[in-house]
C-alpha cells in the first residue's frame, strides 16, 4: 500500500496534490499515537537486477537514460509527493532558518522528510527506532524555539486541511495572504493544544461514571470548548483586517464547533454503552 500522512488518516492536497480525508478525527481535540512502519533509509539502494547487470558488464536502462546529457534521473512519484508535502507542512518552520548552512538545511529537509514516510506507512516492526532517530536529527539541528514550533507543525495534518478548505472558500472574495495563514494556522494549533490538555484532564472519557457524572463532565467541557473558540476568534481577530474575512472564518468555525459538540456527545454515548 502507498504512502499516506498523517498516519494513514488524511491524505492533503496542497499546490495540486488530492485532498482527501480518510478518517473522522475531531478538529480541535483528537489525534492517535503514531503506527509503527518499516524504517525507509532515503538513499535508495540498486535491486539486485540492477547489481547483475553491472557485473555483467552491461548498464541499466535507469543507467543509460540518467547517463544521457541534460537528461534528469528519474523521479519517484511517492517521494515527489511526500517531498511537497513536508516542504509545505514545515514551512513556517523554513521560513526562519538562517542559522543553518545549505547542508544543514538539507540534513533537516531529509530527517523531515523520512519522518512523514514513516508516520505515513503502514504498523511494520523497526519504525519506532527510525522514528526515534529522525526525531533526534531534526532535534539536533534545530534550536529550542524552532523545534517548539516543529513540535506545533508536525501534528498539525488537520488543522492545514481545514485552513486550506478556507482559504479556498474564500479566495474569490478575500484571498488570504500568507503572513494570514501562518498567523491563523499558529493561533489555532495553540488552542487546539490547550483544549486538548483540558480533555486529558476531564473524566469525559472514563467509564466509571453515573449518568449524571457524564452529562456533567460533557457539560464543562463543551462549555470549555465555546471558551476557546470565542477565545481564537477574538485572537485572530487582529490578523484579518478584512471584516468579510474575519465573517467568513466565523462563520466556518461555528460549523466546525457544532460537529465537535456532536463529538463529544457521542464520546459521552459510547462511554455510557462501555460502563453499563
């Protein structure tokens, strides 16, 4: 099977790549652990078909064509792919990097890269270990801010979908600019990982609960989740200019909000069937 971000559940098209969600996740609260997929060295190495010709004596057809002048060597699609999405994810995060040389950069563009492969794969034994190792390399070229802000990006699969279908939405009427979708992106992701914490905390999702206990505990939380979305909206605020664009963006998060109260409510109906 191919690859897909966002560990198997979102497959987002940004710049011409499909947008398609494969999965139901919650907007601001949820997300899964990563799988575990077989570790990918980014140095493709000859099949063996590719080793009995050159010891034959006789080059590839990968060797004559990428041998011809002018002639580029041939790309992977995936790799193509999943090399645009990690370009367009971690952005925000390139976009402020001057401490690091052109080969550090690369380094960093690579680790980042194999990171969204394995995180995009299917569960193979070995892929905790490379994901480990990407990790330390992307912690080791990065300072502590920066990697903060790659901690921010790197589960933030959704959030860009919704941002993109937005923008999108908009682009004919109030077009956003990119110092927009960061500021938007950034703030977002902020409450999100507020309200998320809030939900750790909550007994929403125990199951030792009375009735009355669940009702109670889904109502400070949707309450919770009104007060952060009040909360960003007046953030944001001061980042769209364009009283149509900050109208529009109201009115998309009002929708989104009524599909996560819905959430929660189910959460609380499939708790209550778990515990009776």
């Amino acid at each position: 099977m191919g690859w897909n971000p966002a560990r198997g559940r979102l497959r987002i098209g940004m710049s011409g790549v499909a947008a398609v969600v494969v999965g139901a996740v919650v907007y601001w609260a949820f997300s899964s652990g990563p799988p575990v997929a077989p570790e990918v060295n980014l140095a493709t190495a000859p099949s063996q078909g590719a080793m009995n010709d050159a010891h034959a004596g006789h080059p590839t057809q990968a060797e004559i064509v990428t041998t011809l002048p002018g002639t580029p060597a041939p790309v992977d699609p995936e790799e193509s792919t999943i090399a645009q999405y990690t370009s367009e994810k971690y952005q925000f995060l390139f976009d402020d990097l001057r401490y690091l040389n052109a080969s550090q950069v690369e380094q960093l563009q690579r680790a980042l890269q194999l990171r969204e492969r394995l995180s995009g794969e299917m569960n193979s034994a070995g892929q905790n270990d490379a994901l480990a190792r990407a990790e330390n390399q992307i912690r080791e070229l990065l300072t502590a801010a920066d990697h903060a802000t790659y901690e921010m990006l790197r589960e933030s699969d959704l959030e860009l979908l919704k941002l993109n279908e937005y923008a999108g939405g908009i682009s004919n009427v109030a077009p956003l600019s990119a110092a927009d979708r960061e500021s938007i992106l950034k703030t977002k992701l902020a409450y999100k990982a507020r309200f998320r914490q809030l939900l750790r905390d909550s007994m929403l999702q125990r199951s030792d609960q009375s009735p009355a206990e669940r009702e109670y505990a889904y109502s400070m939380t949707a309450r919770a989740l009104e007060d952060f979305r009040r909360s960003y909206l007046e953030e944001v605020r001061q980042y769209l200019a364009n009283d149509e664009q900050f109208a529009l963006l109201s009115n998309y998060e009002a929708t989104e909000f009524r599909a996560e109260l819905a959430q929660l409510q189910s959460m609380v109906d499939t708790t209550s069937k778990g515990g009776s």
